[in-house]
C-alpha cells in the first residue's frame, strides 16, 4: 500500500480519465493532475477538460479603444469613451468666419414678436393660384425677404458695412438666405431681391436651397451678401441670438410659429406668433436703428398690404 499523501500513479490517474477526456488533455497543456474530475467515483470527464482549459487561459485581448479615464468628479461606471474625428474644411472656414465674427464686431441682439395671421390668411387664400400661376408654393420667406428690404430702405445703415475706417452704404440687397447643406451651413445670396417679385424669391430660394444639399453652389452664389436671413423655426427654434456674416452689419433671425395668447383691443385672443431677433454691429447701427428696423419688418410682415404699396 502506497504511504499516504504520495501522488497517484500514472496508472491509478489513467483509471480515472474518461476516453473523451483524455483526448481532449492530449490536445491542450493541461496536466491530468490539475484537473478536477466531477464524474463518478471522481472520474475526470470532457467537460472538466473544457471548463479547466477555460480557467487557465489567459483572456482574449481587449479591441483598441480611445477610453481616456474619468475626470475627477465623474460618476463612476465602464469606460468612457471618445472619438476624434477631425474637422471638414467647410467647418473649419465655417467656425474661423463666425469667431471672427464674435471678436472684430460690437454684437448686440434686439427681439420682437410678429403675428403671423395676416401673412398665413394670404397663403391660405390664394395659395391654389399661385400654384398653379407660378408652379411653386408661395411660402413664409418670400414675405419676409419682402418686409427686410423695405426695411432696409428706411434704414441703410442696417445694409451697410464697414471698410477700414469708413462706412460703406449700398443701393442694393444682395439677401443671404441660410440653408443647411451637406458638409454644414451655407448662405448663398439672392442679387439685388430689391428687384425680385415673390415668385422670383420663391423660385431662387427652392433652387438655391436644392444645390446646397447637393453640393452644387458656386462661390460666386456663397460671396458678397449685404444682408442675411436665417430661420431657425424650420428646426423647432423658438428664440435664438443669430451671429452675423462678416463684413455684414446685421442679420435676421426668424422662429418657429406657436399659437399663444395676447391681448387685442382689451381681449385675450389666441394668434400664431412668431418670435424674430436681429443681430446688429453697434459699431455702425444704433439701437434706435436697430428697434426701429425690427419694428418695420414686423409692420409689413403683419400688414401684407403695406409691401405692396411701399407704405
């Protein structure tokens, strides 16, 4: 009888080995010693086999990540992880146009609400016929395109701009028009819209608004704008500060339409108000000329009429 504590022999730990098991030692590195026989009588079987291998191997290696660790303060849980993906050329000449913007400019922003009633019974009115005259849907921007360059008339600094140490006025508006395209935002420009009928605005916007998610504008059609307009409201925006378009002096934000309650002849009504902002360079436009530019585009916009008449 072997003393106690002697290790097994070869032919007692054979004995113990199931054939299925003792292929699959034969095709790792395990030793049958080291492994722990869950059959019968201690018997070792394939699955002590697998589930030993298993334990013994090292881990799969982790895919390359770029999880940086938690800043102090950070909640605590798995990786935190982040991707670096580096700027477009549109969007790095998008992001030094607006900062230079922000740094060489005396910014200030002035607000205004519009009721929208008048300019949507118009559209709802002779909608239909102007479909049909015209081919295209008469839409909100042409009005407002309409209303800013009877503004501007009555108020010239707003299309002016500033070159070295002078004030440069024009006699036209070039509008910017801002869409969104593929590679980020692009304002290209509707020449002298002084000129233009509300079908022609139309027309332009839906063609210009077309090549920018195609891609296909030019950079004559992007330059030279003295004016901008920008509408948030197609995305949801209800009040925003919009940052202007060098070396422009101005811009106009428009917003989202929201029924709200106001009071009319000492009654509480429900209209569809749309909230706009004008973003000014008080360098060369003065906060009367501003507010007073702001006032004149809601008067037309709420008073259709009055572009008509030039009133």
């Amino acid at each position: 009888e072997p003393p106690r504590n002697a290790p097994p022999s070869t032919e007692t730990v054979d004995t113990l080995i199931m054939p299925a098991a003792a292929r699959a030692i034969a095709e790792t590195n395990l030793k049958p010693e080291s492994i722990q026989g869950t059959g019968k009588g201690g018997r070792i079987l394939k699955e002590d086999v697998t589930q030993s291998e298993a334990a013994t191997s090292p881990p799969p290696p982790t895919p390359p990540s770029v999880s940086v660790p938690a800043p102090p303060g950070a909640p605590a849980g798995g990786p935190r992880e982040e991707e670096s993906i580096r700027m477009t050329p549109i969007r790095r000449k998008i992001a030094s146009h607006l900062l230079n913007a922000q740094q060489n400019a005396a910014l200030l922003t002035t607000f205004n609400e519009i009721d929208m009633s008048g300019v949507m019974a118009m559209r709802a009115q002779f909608k239909e016929a102007y479909a049909k005259t015209y081919g295209i849907k008469l839409g909100f921007m042409s009005f407002f395109v309409k209303a800013c360059v009877e503004a501007l008339k009555t108020f010239p600094a707003v299309n002016a701009e500033i070159r070295d140490e002078n004030i440069i006025y024009k006699n036209y508006n070039d509008i910017g028009i801002a869409v969104g395209g593929k590679k980020g935002l692009v304002v290209p420009v509707l020449r002298n819209a002084e000129r233009m009928s509300f079908a022609e605005i139309e027309t332009n916007i839906a063609d210009l608004g077309q090549r920018a998610r195609d891609n296909k504008l030019t950079v004559e059609e992007l330059t030279g704008g003295t004016f901008t307009i920008t509408n948030g409201g197609t995305f949801g925006s209800m009040l925003s500060t919009p940052i202007i378009n060098p070396p422009q002096s101005a811009i106009l934000g428009m917003h989202n339409i929201v029924e709200r309650p106001v009071v009319i002849d000492g009654e509480i009504v429900i209209r569809p108000i749309m909230y706009v902002a004008l973003t000014y360079d008080h360098r060369i436009i003065d906060g009367k000329e501003a507010v007073s530019f702001l006032v004149r585009v809601k008067e037309c916009v709420e008073n259709p009429s009055r572009i008509l008449l030039e009133i």
